[in-house]
C-alpha cells in the first residue's frame, strides 16, 4: 500500500498516462507516426519506466531530476515533463498535446484509488472470514445479551459476530460501488471541453488504465467521487471501532468475557505487572477518529471555485496514501485481533446467571397476559417481583413464587418452563442462515 503511494509509482502512472495519450493522438495524425513506440522503447531501455511488484515504477534519477528542477519551476508537471524530456530527446515535444496537468494528475490518482480500494477489499475479506470462523465456533455459547450496558435477554457469541460480519459484508459492498465511481479518468484538457485534445484520446488513454472517462469535466475529476470513497473508508472505521469498543467492554475486569491474546513477554504497564490491556482495541479504537477526520476534510473538496481551484491538492497528498494506508493497517490489525481473541464461555455462563434469572422477565410477561391478565397488570406484577430480586441480588423465580396473583394464574411447572434459556436460542439458525448462507 505505502509503495502505491510512493513517487516512483506516481510519477510512473504520469509518464504512462502521457504516452497513451501519445499513441492516441498518432491515429489522429496529431502526432507522427512511431513516436510513441520510440518514446516508450527508449523510456524502458534507459530504465526510467519499469514494473516493480506489478507496480509501473520510474528510475530514482528521473525523480531526483525532477525534484530539482520543480524547485525553480514551482510546477511538479512541468519538471517532470521537462526530466523526461533531457532523457529522452526532442520527441518528447509530442507529449501533453492539449491537455493540461490535471488530466495526468486527476487520472494517476484514479489508478492509485482503484488499486488501494482493491487492496482493502481484501483485508474486508479476511476481517469476514476471521468473523465468521468464530461465529461458528461459538455459534451456541450462550452469553446475556445487554441494552444500556445492563442484562436484557440472552444471545450468543456466534450470532453477536454475525451482525458484525454482516455489517463489513455491507461496507464491501459500498467500497466496491465507491471504486467503481472514483475509478474515473479525464484527458479533456482545460476546462474540460475537450478544445485542444480530440475526447478518443481521452476513452484510449482510460481503456488501457482500467478507468471509465468522466462523462463531463471541469479542469478536473469532480470530488463529490473522491469524497464517496472516503466516507466509506470513515464507515469501514466507525465498524472497527464498534467491533473494537466491544472487546474492550468484554476485558474488563469485571466482565472478562472475552480478552485480547496476550502473548508471551507482553507487558501490559511499566508500573503494575498484573495488568493485561485491551491495548490493540484502543488503537484501532484511535484510528477510527483518524479515517473520520480524513473523510470531513474530503467533504471540504468538493465545493471549487468555478472550473477548479488547487485548494482540494495539498487535502489530497495528505489523506489518499494516509487514510488508505491507515484503514489497510486498522484492518490487518482487526483480522489477527479478532483470530486470537481468546473467549470465555464459562464467564458467560456465570455472567448470565449473575441477576438470578432476570433476563427471563419478558417471557413471564408474555406467559401471563396469555393467561388473561392485561399487560398492564402483567408488567406491573413482574416488574414488582424483579425490582425485589435486583435490590436483595437473590432469585427472580422465587419472588414469583411469593406473588399470588402470579401463582394463581400459572402453576409452578409452567412458572419454571419460563426459565429455559433454550427458549431464548430457538431462532441461531435461522439468522446463521440469513447471513452466511
């Protein structure tokens, strides 16, 4: 990801941006005929434009060169436009026929989007399959379920990662869409109406980059795509922290549900040698805010003066490499979190057990009004019988059993069926169903 970003690559995608175009404007006749194939020849023979890891990749010199030359130009197109042209003669007049330097720079960097959004797909799939072997694993350890960081009604492990699995199944979808839109070129010249370049040039130059053209252009790519891409990159985030934040809650002392892998020699404080720290979650937790950061300041390029200004540049050399680098590392890291994590399904089971059957409430309500109580009646009869378990920390099934107007209505047997927590997990399979198939 980080060499995606890197000048070598950058600078490469320029020069073969602008001897597309070249090719292009030879069936024109703009150009003459075996220019292009001469320049590219020449360009490859003297090592200034190569393949490195599948990436087109310029030399070290023609960077430097044009490095140096930028500092008296102030201009990065026109120096390295002008290091080319020392290397590879006067031919090179032929290069950047009626286009200005936001087709090369607005198309390099579609190239460089596409390829870092094709990148994190990958990590989304690895987060999924990490997600879904767990959920399997601990499709049926039972664990309470909680609302407002208090017991509710039981659930299990397995179909708590399966809502998470189906959310970065959703975030896949997006950024595949998001790709789609910002994987757009423009070859149209100024201020987009194509008055010095002929638009094949531009359908060429794109076809061969694996880029749609920009169906109408200012001076450049509209930012509203660029934008997209990023907010997705922000909701890919917001999930890493939810999933983050979840593992943080279960570590807790007072919880221990489930914890991070500890490996041997980890230190988790200079001062207390007792502590084992959340520490992975938290800084996935800190990352998040950056991708959210990222994905505010993209926002603010949207809206340019006229046919373009140049404020949205300097945004973009910042977060495109940053927030992809970013959100490719926060993955990685949320795949071996989540393939480590170590679970506890007998803290669960006590955990559950811990408000003496309270998370049964519900179905007790329902057992009475089907045996003709109103449900006012019915909530206000187990509500009553359930503040006096929570206040004494004792039995929810014997303060029912005190109530006659509970009693009267169900016998012991029926009261005690509504304890089954099988009840609760009658439906695991159906959701697995829903989600993984």
């Amino acid at each position: 990801m980080t060499r995606l970003w890197e000048s070598a690559h950058r600078l490469g995608l320029w020069l073969e941006i602008e001897l597309l175009a070249c090719e292009a404007n030879e069936k024109l006749g703009v150009v003459p005929s075996g220019v292009a194939a001469r320049l590219r020849k020449a360009a490859s023979g003297k090592g200034m434009l190569s393949t490195r890891d599948g990436l087109l990749s310029i030399c070290a010199k023609t960077i430097a060169r044009s490095d140096e030359i930028e500092k008296e130009t102030r201009h990065d197109v026109i120096a390295f436009l002008t290091a080319v042209a020392e290397d590879l003669g006067e031919e090179c007049r032929f290069l950047h026929q009626g286009m200005t330097s936001s087709d090369v720079l607005d198309t390099a960097l579609a190239c460089q989007m596409k390829s870092a959004g094709e990148m994190i797909l990958k990590d989304l799939d690895r987060v999924r399959e990490a997600i879904q072997k767990r959920a399997f694993e601990h499709k049926n350890t039972v664990m309470i379920g909680r609302s407002h960081g208090i017991h509710a009604e039981p659930t299990t492990f397995g179909v708590k990662l399966a809502v998470y699995y189906d959310e970065f199944r959703r975030h896949h979808q997006r950024l595949t869409w998001a790709i789609e839109r910002v994987a757009v070129g423009k070859v149209s010249g100024a201020v987009g109406t194509f008055a010095n370049i002929d638009p094949s040039v531009e359908a060429h130059v794109c076809r061969n980059l694996g880029l749609k053209p920009e169906p109408a252009s200012t001076q450049i790519v509209q930012r509203d795509r660029h934008a997209e891409f990023f907010q997705v990159l922000a909701l890919i985030g917001a999930s890493i922290e939810k999933l983050a934040t979840e593992v943080r809650h279960l570590q807790r002392t007072e919880v221990r549900e489930a914890e991070e892998f500890f490996h041997p020699g980890q230190k988790g404080s200079s001062a207390m040698p007792h502590k084992r720290n959340p520490v992975l979650s938290e800084n996935l937790t800190g990352l998040a805010r950056l991708l959210r950061g990222y994905a505010l300041s993209s926002l603010e390029n949207v809206a340019l003066w006229h046919e373009r200004d140049i404020s949205h540049s300097s945004v973009e050399r910042v977060i495109a490499p940053d927030a992809t680098t970013l959100c490719d590392f926060a993955l990685s890291r949320l795949s071996g979190m989540i393939e480590k994590l170590v679970v506890y399904p007998e803290r669960m089971k006590k955990n559950l057990e811990a408000s003496g059957g309270l998370h049964n409430s519900q179905r007790v309500l329902l057992a009475l009004t089907q045996k003709g109580l109103s449900r006012e009646d019915s909530y206000a009869l187990v509500q009553r019988s359930a503040m006096r378990a929570w206040e004494k920390g004792g039995s929810f099934l014997a303060e029912l059993e005190k109530e006659p107007a509970v009693t009267g209505k169900m016998t012991l047997a029926e009261l005690k069926a509504c304890f089954d927590d099988a009840y609760h997990l009658k439906h695991v399979e159906t959701i697995f169903r829903r989600v993984f198939g």
